[in-house]
C-alpha cells in the first residue's frame, strides 16, 4: 500500500474523507503462517510475505485467543524464524500469525500520492498512482533493529546459590545501504556471570555468540550472493554457514551454492578447519489454491580437510490440496568408513513428515512423525567411532487437534509416542488447553493447561493457569501464572512435588522503548528458590 502523504494547505474536506476512512477500517490485521521447519533452538515460519514483519516482533498461535509464542530473530522475504517463549510444544505446520496494524502500514508506506488520488482511495485502494515513479522504483535505504539489556538473578534460602547473569543483544538489519545493492544483519549476543570476568577473559567465545552476522549483494531481484555467517532457509537443517552463499531464481527455480565452514561444536566460534561445501536447487509452484515447494541439497563437511560427513537432505512442502498442508524433510548419508577406509553409502539419517487438515474455520487435526539416529561425524569424533555398535535411534508420533467453539474461546489438545532403542520403555506425553481471550467485563485473557508425562524413568504432571491483561491500548501488561508440578521418579521414593508462581509486567516507556520483568517463586518441601529476570529493549 503506498503511503498517504498530505500536504499543508489541503481542505478539511478531504483531510476528513481520509481519516474517516482509516478509522472506518478494522484496526488490527493479523497475517498468517505456517511452521515449515524447526530445530532445538529456532522455529522457522513461512508467510506470503514479510514486509510489514520486524525482528523482534511476537508471532503467535491460535487466530483468537492470541496465544505469544514466538520472538523473531531473523527475517526473509518470505519466512521468519523465532525462538519459542512459550510453554507449548511447536509443531510443523502449526499456524502462527503475526499483528498488522493497518494504521502503520499506512504510515510505513514510502510513495506519495496526488490528492486526485488521495480521494479516490476512499472507494478503491488499487487506484493509488505515485507522483514520483522513479522514487517508487529506486532502492530505498531501510535500517531496523533493536539493542537490549537483561539480567537474571536467581537466589535460593541456601547461602552461597544466587546467581546473577547479565546479557546484551543487538539486533541490525540494514536493506539498500545509501540506495545500493549492498544490505546487512547481525544478530549478537554477550553474556556473563555477575563476578566472573576472568572466565570471560580466558574463553571469550563462551559469552560472545554471534549467531548471524553477514552482508548480501544483490545483483538483481533474482540473483544475490551472502557473505559472513547466515542460515540459509533453503538448508535451514544445517544450522549457520560461515562464508559465501550464492543464490540465482529464475521462474519457479532456485538455485545455489554455499562454500565456507560450521560454527565449532564446542562454542561456537568461527572455526575454518570445519570446511563445508553444497548445492541446492528448488522448485516452487503457486496457484490459487496453495503453493508446494521442494528443495534437494547436497552437502559434505571436512574437519581439518578430511571428510567429516557427506549428506543428501530433500524437503518438501504442500498446500495445493484444499485444506491439507504436508511438510517432509529426509537426509541421506552418503558416506562412511569402514576400517579406516571410506566407503560410499545411501542411510537415511532423518525422516520428518507432517500433516495439518483444516476441516472449517473451526476445527483442524496434525500429525507428525520423527525418525532420527545419530549423526556420525568420523573426523570430528573418531577416537568414539569403535564404541558405537549400534546406531541410537529416535522414533516418533504426534497427534493433535485445535478446536474454536465460538469466537474468544479455543480448546486444544496433544499426544506424542516417543521410542529410543537404547531404552525399554517408550516416553509418552499428552498436552491440553483451553484458552478465553478477552473475557467480558473484565478483558482479561486466561489459559488453563495440563500436561501428562510417563518416560522409563518418571511419571508427571503439570497443571497450569495463565491470565494476561492489557492496560491503555496495550501500552503496558501484566501476566500471572500458576503451576503445580508433581514428577514420581522410578529411581527414588520420594516424589517431587512444586508450585510455581510467576508475575510478568510488560510496559512500553517511549514508543521504541520497553521494559520488561519477571519474576518466579518455586516452593518444594526442603527449599525455596526464586528468579527474577528483567529485560530493556530499544528499537530503531
């Protein structure tokens, strides 16, 4: 949408047309995604686009109760990822949807309008015509970011156990520098304890984490090529990539190659004698009914230029059936020694596939399944390659369901089977909620959950209730939540038996600045320990 730009002088008519037909409009949008992948640290969402999406934003889960779940840290043209702040378990293909205020997407438009014009977006938006076309189509230099500031604190009533924890993030992300073709993100972090800077001093590394730092050229709208450490979402499942990536579309083809080493294993430094190299290549298909999309890559990792692990992955993703949604990714390992001597080999390493069917606006089923034996690096950890003689493997189902009775209330429900072959007994977990958003009179959001744990080592539960309230049209919040933990472990005779209690207040001090605090209680029988953890960020 372009941006409405009024001039001084401009009748009261027509400043009052305008703004009346804003206000006519609804004041919130909400845009929504799906998960198309994810990882033990990031959850990576897909949208039609993500223009009016920032880092930093929440995503959340459940179109009506508005359930926050994700903090984008990184951001594409079309997908997203996040780090889950919630208590729910992600799952791929859950839908996530993230704000739109039609106000500052009005506002964030960047081309001025005649008043010709301006009038007649009162009746039809797609009859707006720029007044300065060569502005509209150059490059337009965009910055964004956000710095912050957290502390966590935790104290227990035993001497010598508190602990104080400081961390700093930055955030940038820079599209068209001065109008070129050059753009940059960075997403770092610092982090250490209160008391322990020699710590710090000896491993650097260990409090500095620099989980995205790279600069991309972009040719064209259909060439690009990165430089420094990114994930790339076309391989998301090989994590970040220290070096060059290059990436070519032409039609529904992508193409690409990536060139460079793995973060080390041990503290994610940069690490060069961790070579890697690959190609990919994908398709994608769009029409009205949905879009598939497939990517095949092939990788192969060196540690100190000895073959550490050569892999195959395909993912594949589909919405062209009405209603349905499937997401698989599959690796294939290609290598292997046998007797110190390398040997050609086609296992599969992972199986991930996924089914989401939305039977109405109401009512949608998923399920999912997991296979995963563990990954062989026979460079890196090859003084323990003689002690495997049987590959781990991890299998497992998920099951679940979401269900909206009526507006402002969604009930929810999961079950998983998880099995181990190096374990007799299967893990089995079931999770449910129901969620009230905006409870009249009060307007206060409430979501009571429970969740059901039996592993071949323990069996739990955990019941929980968690009531938000906004105050002055969101501008502050606070949160309250209960939960009651009770685990029996096989191992001991004693069960273990919690309450928690936590308070959550959320405040916005200027328009790019916001403080956050938490702070939790957790009482057991034989002590008491609590945390308190407070975040300031400033968004540019």
């Amino acid at each position: 949408m372009n941006r409405l730009s009024l001039k001084y002088g401009q009748g009261l008519v027509l400043t009052f047309l305008v703004l009346n037909s804003i206000r006519s409009q609804t004041a919130m949008k909400l845009l929504e995604g799906v998960v198309t992948f994810k990882s033990s640290v990031n959850v990576y969402v897909k949208y039609p686009s993500t223009e009016t999406i920032r880092v930093g934003d929440t995503l959340y889960h459940s179109k009506d109760s508005l359930i926050p779940s994700l903090v984008v840290s990184h951001i594409s043209s079309t997908s997203c990822v996040g780090k889950n702040i919630s208590n729910r378990v992600i799952s791929i293909s859950d839908l996530m949807y993230a704000k739109l205020s039609i106000k500052s997407t009005l506002d964030s438009a960047k081309s001025a309008v005649t008043p010709k014009a301006l009038v007649k977006n009162t009746e039809s938006s797609s009859e707006l015509k720029p007044m300065n076309t060569e502005r509209t189509n150059s490059k337009m230099q965009k910055i964004n970011g956000r710095l912050s500031m957290a502390s966590y604190s935790s104290f227990s009533d035993k001497p010598g156990n508190d602990a104080h924890r400081l961390r700093y993030t930055l955030v940038l992300n820079a599209k068209n520098i001065q109008g070129s073709g050059w753009s940059g993100e960075s997403y770092i972090s610092f982090r250490h304890k209160a008391g322990e800077w020699q710590e710090v001093k000896d491993h650097l590394f260990n409090a500095l984490k620099v989980f995205n730092l790279a600069m991309k050229y972009e040719f064209n709208p259909n060439e690009q090529i990165w430089f420094g450490r990114k994930i790339n979402l076309n391989v998301s499942n090989i994590g970040a990539v220290d070096g060059i990536q290059y990436e070519k579309k032409r039609k529904n083809m992508t193409y690409g190659a990536i060139l460079g080493s793995r973060p080390d294993y041990t503290d994610y430094s940069f690490n060069l004698k961790l070579m890697q190299a690959g190609i990919f290549a994908g398709h994608t298909l769009r029409n009205k009914t949905g879009d598939m999309s497939s990517t095949l890559a092939f990788l192969e990792q060196k540690n100190n230029f000895k073959t550490d692990r050569r892999f195959a992955y395909l993912q594949h993703s589909n919405t062209l059936l009405k209603k349905l949604m499937f997401f698989g990714s599959f690796e294939l390992d290609l290598y292997k020694k046998l007797a110190g001597k390398p040997v050609s080999t086609l296992s599969p390493s992972s199986i991930y596939l996924s089914l989401r069917y939305k039977v109405n606006q109401k009512l949608a089923f998923s399920t999912s399944y997991d296979a995963l034996k563990n990954v062989i690096y026979y460079e890196s950890y090859k003084n323990y390659i003689d002690q495997i003689i049987e590959q781990e493997v991890r299998q497992g189902l998920r099951f679940g369901a979401d269900y909206t009775p009526f507006t402002g209330v969604s009930i929810g429900a999961t079950a998983g089977y998880r099995f181990q072959s190096n374990r007799a007994d299967p893990s089995k977990n079931a999770d449910l909620y129901i969620s009230f958003y905006q409870v009249p009179w009060l307007n206060v959001s409430a979501t009571v959950s429970a969740t059901l744990l039996q592993t071949d080592y323990l069996d739990g539960t955990i019941l929980g209730l968690r009531l938000n309230k906004s105050f002055k049209d969101g501008k502050w919040s606070m949160e309250g939540s209960f939960r009651k933990v009770n685990y029996v472990y096989s191992s001991a005779e004693v069960p273990l038996e919690q309450k928690i209690g936590s308070l959550n207040m959320t405040c916005r001090l200027l328009k790019k600045l916001s403080l956050s605090v938490n702070y939790e209680k957790t009482f057991e029988d034989q002590r008491k320990y609590s945390s308190l953890y407070c975040n300031l960020i400033k968004r540019f």
